[in-house]
C-alpha cells in the first residue's frame, strides 16, 4: 500500500488481458476533493512504471477540473460513491 516516496503508486495490477495498472488510493473526508494536480501526478505515475492504465480511488469526489483532465485519457475515476455500489455489486455474487 502508498507510503512515503511510493511515486504515487498504491497497487500495482498486471491484468488478465496483459495490461499493467497503476492505482492510487484517496481517504477524503467531503467536503475535501481529488483536484486536477493530483490527476496529473497519477498520470506521469503510470509513465513512470511502463503502465497501460492507471485508476485512482476515493472516498470523497472528484473536482469538475480533475474530471475534466482525465476525460480521454486511460486514466478510470473512483469516488466514494461508486466504490460503494462496486463493492455492493460484489458482495450480491
């Protein structure tokens, strides 16, 4: 799990179809967001470990900004609302 000097990089995933992830986990407290600065560091991230992809995971929310920068990009956005339905999903298998 992220520790000091981990460059940002909680998980690493080698995927199924061959993709390596990089995941980066956020415990927010609302009213505090993921803002755009920390999109772009999850992104030189995942060019810094060779990744195909690359998620970051919240417990609060995103700023329209930070959404904004990922849009296009391999980049997948978690927030603590769908983290708890994708847990909810889970547990019903």
């Amino acid at each position: 799990m992220g520790r000091s000097g981990d460059d940002g990089v909680d998980i690493l995933v080698q995927a199924a179809n061959g993709e390596k992830w990089v995941v980066q986990c956020k415990q927010y407290s609302p009213p505090n967001k993921v803002s755009s600065p920390q999109i772009r560091d999850l992104a030189g991230a995942m060019l810094h470990e060779s990744a195909d992809r690359a998620a970051l995971v919240t417990t609060s929310t995103f700023t329209q900004p930070a959404r904004d920068w990922a849009k296009g990009k391999p980049i997948e956005l978690y927030d603590g609302e769908s983290l708890v339905a994708w847990i909810r999903k889970t547990n019903k298998r």
